[in-house]
C-alpha cells in the first residue's frame, strides 16, 4: 500500500485434549480409542469439544458409530456441526437483519457469498502457514457452496481467512439489504457496513506469513543505509538492502531498498514515514495479492 490477529468422562483419555485428526498424522492408537471408546455412548457429547471442523468430517467417514443416520437422516457429527455454525452465522447477520430485505434467505446466502471468497479470492490471500503461494489442491476447490455442514464448520475454523469471508459476506449483503430497505433504516445500514469494512481489514492484518516493505528515498549514501537499517530494526523488521536494479526519474522515488516484517500487521504498523530520509512507502506482496490488500486497508489508521 503505497501512502506519501481435560475432557470430561473418564473414559477418554487426556491425551486427546485439542486433538487434530489430521490425515495420517494421528496416532494410530488414538484413533482407536476414539473409535471404540465406552465414552461414545451414551456421553459421546464430552468428546466433541476436542474435534475442529475437519476432524469431526473425518470422524464422520471413519467411524460406522458416529456415521449413523438420525430421523432427519443427518449423521450425529453433521448434527454437531450444525449446532456450531448456526449460532456463528446468526451472530454474523445479526446486523443484516436489523436493515431489512429476506430474513429467511440471509443464511443461505450467507453460505454462498462465504465460500465464494474463500474459493476465489481466500486462498490467494490466505496460504498455508510458512508459504507464500496458495495450497495445492485448493482447500476450497471452484463449485457453487459448501458440500455438508461439517465443509462449513472446518471452514468457519480456518482463522484469519474465515474471519475475512464472513466479514466480505456480511458487507455485500449489507449492500444488497441497503437498495430495497426503507429509508429510516438506512442509517443502520452504514453503520453495520463501516463494522464490516472494520472486520475484514482486522482479518487482513491477521494474514500469517513474512511481509516486505519498499522503502523508496530521495539519496542512497552509506550513511543513509546505515539509518534505514537501524530505522528498520527499531521496527521489528530486518533484513534492510538497497535495491541496485531500481531506476527512477521521480525525485521522491529516486532509490528504493526492502526489508522485511515478521507479519503484514507489524509492517503496516511501522513508523517508516516518521524518519526524514523515507519518501514513500508500499508493501511488498506477490501481484494481485497486493493489490488487493493495498485496497482493502484504503482508510485504515496506520503508521505508514
């Protein structure tokens, strides 16, 4: 952006507290357990504040006792997380609703708008911990919304990147509500889209991951470096270089250099513009990645 965030039953054993089943990287005696645990029936309830999202959908397809079909010919693990997403849903359109339009299709719609972010634009600005580029195959391949409610519970768990969807969710619907509500209303409306803009840019600065900074200056000299360097580190960045390939015409932007923050939140956050040597400074993210966040922090308070 350039500018001038041990269960109860005895029958389970505390090993299992906050456990992950994920993929083949759980302990095969644990799955066991959980599989054949007394615990299960009838108090199989105390094991599922320990499962994500994605455990619970693997719990569903492993374990014939947890894959039983009920009078609504939902499974108990689909019931569980049915009874997760439903309070976070209502909590996320409690402002929508307060503006007007369909009441009975907001969750719907909701859902819809959710996944289509995290499929498209989500899993370029949300990779996996420790990487730069979007996984492969996508957590969230293209197709038309969520398959089961135990995919939206994993979903609704996947930090910064979840907290993002809902929040673009939320803001678009709000849009929508705005053009057919009645006039008194409308003041709600901004106010519930202002808190929205709010959330999603909270979410923004939540992205996990090293960010760079450009640093654009009008000079280049061995003490000039010097300064930036120290201006860097009393920042929480590191890595200071000049940039020896950049050639400007542009008085304020005659030489630039890059360091590196240890999250996009302490980059925004760094006092650069308040040394007298900075001319400009921008964030340094991977193409239409920046971009993006370049103008979904448009407005915010910061540092730069």
């Amino acid at each position: 952006m350039a500018r001038t965030n041990q269960a109860s039953g005895g029958a389970l054993s505390g090993d299992l507290s906050g456990i992950r089943l994920d993929g083949a990287a759980a302990e095969p005696e644990v799955l066991t357990q959980i599989i054949i645990s007394n615990a299960l029936f009838p108090s199989r309830r105390a094991l599922m504040p320990l499962l994500d999202g994605r455990s619970l959908a693997r719990l569903n397809a492993c374990a014939r006792a947890f894959g039983k079909r009920d009078e609504t010919g939902r499974s108990f693990c689909e019931n569980v997380a049915r009874e997760r997403v439903l309070p976070l849903m209502r909590a996320h359109l409690g402002g929508v609703r307060s503006i007007g339009g369909n009441a009975e299709r907001l969750n719907q719609n909701f859902l819809t708008r959710c996944y289509e972010y995290l499929a498209q634009e989500g899993e370029l600005l949300f990779p996996p911990e420790g990487r730069t580029t979007p996984r492969w195959p996508p957590r969230w391949p293209q197709r038309r919304g969520f398959a089961t409610a135990l995919h939206a519970c994993d979903a609704f768990e996947a930090g910064p990147a979840a907290a993002w969807a809902a929040a673009s969710a939320v803001l678009q619907l709000a849009v929508e509500a705005m053009r057919t509500c009645p006039p008194e209303n409308r003041p709600r409306g901004d106010e519930v889209r202002a808190d929205a803009l709010r959330a999603r840019r909270d979410a923004i600065l939540a992205r996990r991951g090293l960010c760079g900074v450009i640093i654009y200056t009008r000079t280049n000299t061995p003490a000039d470096g010097a300064a930036l360097s120290a201006l860097v580190e009393s920042q929480g960045g590191s890595s200071w270089a000049w940039d020896r390939t950049w050639d400007s015409q542009a008085p304020s932007r005659r030489y630039r250099g890059r360091a590196t923050f240890p999250s996009l939140r302490r980059a925004f956050e760094a006092r650069l513009l308040s040394c007298e040597l900075v001319q400009q400074v921008e964030l340094a993210l991977p193409g239409s990645v920046g971009e993006s966040v370049q103008r979904q922090l448009e407005g915010l308070d910061g540092a730069f």
